[in-house]
C-alpha cells in the first residue's frame, strides 16, 4: 500500500511538473516570442555578455547560455529573478520562486497561474508557505529592473534581495489560509484570462528624463525621446530604461488640429531605450507642440505624455529677432540655474560641450555607465522643465 501511494505520488508531481512547463510554454514564452523580433533580444543578449564580469548582466546572460536558453521577449524578468533569488528551473523550484514573488507582493497572471498548480501537490505546501513567508520579509523587488541593475556586481544585488532561508514547519492553522489562497490565486488566474480585452492594459512606460527637441531648422527638427519603467530619478539619480513602442504626434495648434503622427519606434536596450523622431516640413517661425505616444507592444493600450513644444527658425533670409541661451561645463549641482532661464522663455538653446562630465557622474568607463551620466544629469526635475518648451 504505501508503494502504491508513493507511486501515485510521483506521478501527480510529474504530471504537475508538466502542467506547469506547458503553462510556461504555451500561455506565456510563446505569446512573447510572437509579439516581439527575436533579433531585438539576441542584441539585448549580446550587450549583456559584454558587460564585464560579475556584473548582473554578465552572469545572467551565463546563466542563459549554460543553460541553452534565449532572452526571451517581456520575460527577462522572470530570468533576473532566478538569478538574484538562486532559484532553479525545475517546475517545483519554480513553484517555489512563484510563492516567494507573491509573498513579496508581486500579483502578475502568469505568477499567479504557476503558484495556483501547487494547490494538487498538498506535500509541496509548507515548502511554499515557507518561501511565501520568505518574500514576504524580504526587500521588495517590485522596482528592479534589469536596466537598473545590469552593471552592477551581481554578489551586491543578491545581498539586498535575498534573504536568508526560513524555518519550513507549517503551523495547524495556516492549513486552512494556504488552501485559501491557493483558490484566490487560481481564481484570480481565471478570471483575468476570462475577462482579459484583446488590448491589455497599458504597461508602466513613461518619459522619466522628458523629451528634448534639437537640431531644429526653419522646417526640420529631431525630437528624443527615451522610455523608462519609472516616472523619475531613484536615489541614486538613475532612471531605468524599459523596451516598449513610441511614435509622435505634433502639429502647430495645441488642440492638435490637423496634427500629424509619425510612424510607432521601438526602444531598444542597445540604443539606451532611446528613440530620435526625424520631423520635415515644419512651419517656419512657428511653435510646434508634440506629445510621445507610448505603448509596449501592438496589443497594448497606448498612453500619452504631456504636450511640450519648440519653435522652429525663421527662414534663413529674414531677419528676425530671436531669444537664445548657451550652456557649456555644465554640472548636476547647477540645476537651479535653470529655473530662471525657464523663465526668460527663450526661442533655442545651443549646448556647448561638457554637456556631461563622465569623471563627474559616476566615473564612467564603459558605454551603459556613460548613459547613466545623462540620466543624472538630464533627469533633474529643472532640466526636464526646461527643455518642455513654452
């Protein structure tokens, strides 16, 4: 008898490793793999393996060649998270890692889909309410970010996150709190599928550092634009980038009549996450408002920033009276200055050189760092105010 149960035990954990793989597969890898260029991420890969070693980025694109893996669309989280956790790939270290995620606060479908499986294997149960229990007490992932985190040496980032295991003896009375959560989460699960409108509900993407318009003629202008997975700098001044789609919508009257829309972009890890639109045929001597319209992916809902505006040159043979700064050398402990040149409402401004200083911003030695630089130096809230234009 007690073989015949440990066989039948076996078997439900392999068949509850197997829904979990297929439920990994079918309902989240391959939906991702459809809905993005899979040459954009081997990029992505290849900017992580030269990251230099040790360094998060570095060691996550090990792990995923060691293990045969590619860099898969929207899901690099879920990889950073196993390794900044140490988790494994098995399906019940993944059930594990899941349990600790929504003890840590993180509620995403597909977690919810994985963590709801472990309600058929009850001798899996102090095992998860334990790694539940770890997140739980953890420092929260919720902002981390692979941008964020990928020059930094792996051993500092494992040491913020990772707590140490605890205790997996599961007390009488929370028998009875699993099995309920193991049914919210399998119902929040199906409901979320159920419901779920063919447009999904727009991602976190914002402008953290603005939009700046430059290189402005009477009838051409470059407006950049960068996305990122924040609203503003972090404690470290930083504004971690985040892959999605963009594209422009402008025109000479604030009500947008007869506005003009470019093309959707796409912001790549390799470019900064930035993305430069290419504007012809403007007014001359003309304000020109714009807004960046902001997506992640052709299904998704589209957001949009706030109106900013430049103004265009006057023909080059009119004279014409014009309102202009010049910066040069300039330092992150001199973003008041431009509070008052806000103000003062000038037509351009002409940068320079020293526009960053990459012995001044974090001591820059390699190109991801050298981004950074312009983060802290550009996402200051008066440079972000300046270069809105008005």
């Amino acid at each position: 008898m007690h073989k015949l149960q440990s066989n039948q035990h076996s078997m439900l954990r392999m068949l509850t490793g197997k829904l979990i793989a297929n439920t990994k597969d079918y309902l989240v890898v391959r939906p991702l793999q459809n809905l993005f260029p899979r040459k954009r991420y081997e990029q992505k890969l290849q900017l992580l393996r030269s990251l230099p070693d040790h360094t998060v980025g570095n060691d996550l694109a090990r792990m995923l060649d060691e293990k045969g893996l590619k860099l898969i669309p929207g899901f690099e989280r879920h990889d950073l998270n196993h390794l900044i956790l140490g988790y494994g790939m098995e399906p019940e270290e993944e059930l594990c890692m899941q349990a600790y995620l929504v003890g840590n606060g993180y509620y995403k479908l597909h977690c919810c889909l994985f963590l709801s499986s472990g309600l058929l294997l009850p001798c899996l149960w102090k095992t998860l309410f334990a790694h539940y229990q770890l997140g739980k007490r953890s420092e929260s992932l919720s902002t981390l970010s692979l941008e964020e985190c990928m020059t930094e040496r792996t051993e500092s980032v494992i040491r913020k996150y990772r707590a140490a295991p605890v205790n997996e003896t599961l007390p009488e009375q929370s028998i009875a709190y699993l099995l309920k959560l193991f049914c919210l989460l399998a119902a929040l699960a199906a409901l979320t599928a159920l419901f779920a409108s063919p447009a999904t509900a727009a991602a976190d993407l914002y402008l953290g550092g603005g939009a700046k318009a430059g290189e402005i003629t009477d009838r051409t202008a470059i407006v950049l634009a960068r996305l990122t997975s924040v609203q503003g700098q972090n404690a470290e001044g930083l504004i971690p980038g985040r892959e999605g789609q963009a594209r422009l919508r402008f025109g000479t009257d604030e009500s947008w009549k007869d506005a003009r829309t470019t093309r959707w972009e796409s912001a790549l890890a390799e470019a900064d996450h930035s993305i430069q639109f290419h504007l012809a045929d403007l007014e001359p001597a003309q304000r020109h408002f714009y807004q960046v319209e902001l997506r992640e992916n052709e299904t998704s809902a589209t957001t949009s920033s706030q109106t900013q505006s430049f103004v265009t040159a006057p023909v080059a043979d009119l004279r014409a009276p014009v309102k202009f700064h010049l910066t040069t050398c300039q330092d992150i402990h001199g973003e008041s200055t431009y509070r008052p040149m806000a103000l003062q409402h000038p037509n351009f401004c002409i940068s320079a050189g020293d526009t960053v200083y990459y012995d001044g911003q974090g001591l820059a030695r390699d190109v991801p760092h050298a981004w950074q630089a312009y983060q802290k130096m550009f996402g200051l809230p008066a440079m972000k105010d300046y270069y809105q234009g008005g």
